[in-house]
C-alpha cells in the first residue's frame, strides 16, 4: 500500500524530530487533534484535500484550524509540506503511525478485543495479562461487542489477530467436515 509506506516514512521523519527535541507527546497530540478534526468534518477533509480549492485558500482554512488548534511548529511545518505536495490526506494515517511509535518506544502496545457479550472486569484482566504474556509489552485493551461472534473473544494485537470466536470455530469445523 503507497499511501501506508508513505504514511510511515512522514511519521518516522516526525518521530526522530519529536525525540530529539522532546517534544513526541505534543506532536501525537497535535497530529491526534487535527486527525480527529477531520474525521470528525467530512467537509474540512475535502476541502484539505481537494487540489481543485485553490492552495492558498486551503491554506487559509488550515492556518485557522491549527491556530484554533494550538498547533505546535513541528506539525505546522508538516501539514505546510503535505499542503504543497498534495498529500493532505495522509494526515489521519500518519497520526495513527506515530501513534504507534509512540506506544512502542514506551513499550505499550494497543489491542483491540471483540466479545460476543460483554466481558466482566475478570474476565477482562485475565485477558489483558493474557495478552500482555504474548506480547511481552503493557496492553491498552480497546473493548467492543459483536454478537455475530455467537460466543468468544477476538483480540487484534498489533498486526496478530487471536481469534477465540466460536464463529471461527464453527466455521473451521465445517470445512474439515466437508474435505
């Protein structure tokens, strides 16, 4: 995916400045605000995206969003080179990279747990230690519930997926039935 390597290569830039400069937490919380304040405005995207809005009103609208924003130089100077380059668009994943890199130099790690029903606070620190066994990292455990599971829990770890659904096991049974 070119706009996931491309995401990746702006977010390590981004991160090797903000750890040099001690400023990584205020660069993922900038990059965080004005990601969230895109998805957030399905017109604002546009608008950021669009290279048919001439570039100097994009501009406009981006230097009020960044200083309502309280934006930070690092991430100013980013947006800028994204604006000119027409990459705008990259901003969302570019935050969720950095996000990322954040999280592993602090040796967290974010997993994504979907349950048939919902998990009792046991069950739920049994599977975060769980979790936290496997990776070898703390866990950030980010909950939902899905009842087309039927029974069961899915935790996305990362780029691994444990997948304890009874779906998947149901599923898995009737193709080895049918072989």
């Amino acid at each position: 995916m070119i706009s996931g390597s491309l995401a990746r290569r702006y977010a390590k830039a981004v991160f090797q400045i903000g750890s040099e400069q001690g400023t990584l937490d205020r660069i993922g919380n900038d990059l965080r605000t004005l990601a969230k304040a895109m998805k957030d405005s399905a017109e604002l995207a546009t608008v950021m995206a669009n290279p048919a809005i001439r570039r100097s009103d994009r501009r406009r609208v981006i230097d009020a969003l960044i200083n309502r924003a309280g934006v930070g130089p690092h991430v100013k100077n980013l947006v800028y080179i994204l604006l000119d380059g027409e990459r705008l668009n990259t901003l969302p994943a570019i935050s969720r990279e950095v996000d990322a890199m954040i999280e592993a130099k602090a040796g967290r790690v974010s997993a994504d747990v979907v349950s048939a029903t919902p998990l009792s606070p046991a069950q739920l620190a049994q599977l975060t230690t769980a979790l936290e066994k496997l990776s070898g990292k703390k866990v950030d455990v980010h909950k939902r519930e899905d009842a087309s599971l039927l029974g069961g829990v899915v935790a996305k770890v990362g780029d691994v997926v444990y997948d304890g659904s009874l779906r998947t096991q149901l599923d898995n049974l009737r193709d080895e039935l049918t072989k």
